[in-house]
C-alpha cells in the first residue's frame, strides 16, 4: 500500500490504513474514506482539495462508487471528478447550488445497504448536522463512519441547514445502537472516536437547548456565535441570550 503523501493545491493528501480494507484520505483537518472491496471500491465524502480520485486511483483499480454523507463544501471539493454521487435527497438541492458538476445524483435513503466484500454498510439518516446527514454502520464489524455528526472537533451546529431539536433526535438514534459499536471513525479531528462521545453530545445539546450552560466566544466566526463545550464533546451554535 501507497502511504507517502503528496502535496495538491497547497494540501498534503495522505492515505493511512484503519483496518483490512478500509483506509482514511487525510487533507488536513478534513478526511475521507476509502474500502477496497474484492469487486468495488467505495470512496466517501470528496474533501477540501481536487484531486482526490487520482489518489484513490494509485491505491486501487477497482471501480468507484462515490458517495457524500452530506453536502457541506469541506467534504465536496471531488464531486466533479466522479459520474454519480450517492446523497441523500435532502443534500441534493443545496450541493447542485454550492457545486455546479455535471455528475448524477443518485438517492440513498435510511436502511438501504451497501455491500463492498468484506464490508456491509446499513445508511443510517441523522439530520440535524445537515438535513440529509447521514452515517454508514457496519454492524458485523461493529464501526460507525459518521461524518461531521460525531466526531473529536467542534461540530458547527448554526447556520444553513443546522437544527439542533433534529441533531438530538439524531443522536438518540445512535445511542440505540451505541452498545453495538466499537468505534466510530469521523470526519474531523483524530479518526477514532469513542461510542461514548454520542452519549457526551447528547447531555450538552440539551444543556444548550435549556439554556443552561456559558459558551465561549468563537473568535473565528463573524456575529454571536459560541463554543459550548462538556466533556469531550463541544458544538458551535449562536449564543443563547441572542436567540
């Protein structure tokens, strides 16, 4: 396997073994993901920088699936670089306005399985991130790729798309299958998070939703818009005073 990085568009693109067949595609303080199947491939969320399909492309020959569990632009910068991108119908608007790309939308909807040998995944759909969020379990593995959902970094819960009554809902769905995972691989920060963290962003949304905890001022964003933070866990969301 290929793990020198190389330097694209000012950003070191590097990939690094989780597990048998499954591989991160680093691009800084973003990732995707990468399973070889015996047959297929399936490449998950496209990144910050262009050129993440000849990456993937050194690492291996098999066809490419491509997929997007939700629309943000830090997860999207390789849309055009793929025919078809499986999204949820609740990202596909706002990713054709954001990402002019002649690629084809393809729907994934919640319980519809992908099956790349040796991995099974269910799509699990948890707004609230983004409308049409959404998260691949592998339940004989016992792992979570969860995207921007549950993660080791702040996860930005104010400003198009953003609901935090629905990311709550969201997170107690997880929770159900939480005794059912060993780890969950996110999108930010380092790659293994604790099945624990959900439990963790389950007590501080609602200690956000009831008011009832100080944020801190998040200097890198224009307006009133706090860090809230408990434990490990920690989300960007408008100050409640302003609300």
């Amino acid at each position: 396997m290929n793990k020198g990085a190389r330097l694209l568009g000012g950003t070191d693109m590097e990939i690094k073994h989780i597990q048998d067949h499954l591989m991160s595609v680093e691009e800084g303080y973003v990732r995707c993901f990468l399973i070889e199947g015996e047959n297929a491939a399936l490449v998950i969320d496209g990144g910050v920088e262009a050129g993440l399909r000849e990456m993937v492309e050194k690492q291996t020959s098999k066809p490419l699936t491509f997929l997007l569990t939700h629309s943000d632009p830090d997860h999207t910068a390789a849309c055009g670089e793929f025919e078809e991108i499986l999204v949820h119908p609740a990202e596909m608007a706002r990713l054709a306005q954001k990402r002019k790309t002649q690629s084809r939308f393809v729907a994934v909807q919640e319980g519809d399985r992908l099956d790349f040998e040796p991995y099974h995944f269910e799509v699990v759909l948890i707004p609230g991130h983004t409308p049409g969020s959404i998260a691949l379990w592998e339940k004989e593995k016992r792992f979570l790729i969860s995207g921007d959902s549950v993660t080791n970094a702040t996860t930005f819960m104010f400003g198009e798309g953003r609901n935090l009554r629905a990311y709550l809902y969201s997170l107690r769905k997880l929770a159900a299958i939480a005794d059912q995972l060993d780890v969950i691989y996110g999108s930010h920060g380092p790659v293994e998070v604790p099945p624990s963290r959900i439990g963790e962003l389950i007590a501080l949304g609602e200690q956000v939703e009831r008011g009832e905890i100080q944020g801190v001022p998040a200097e890198r964003f224009a307006g009133d818009i706090q860090e809230y933070r408990s434990q490990d866990a920690a989300i960007y969301y408008p100050a409640q005073d302003k609300e």
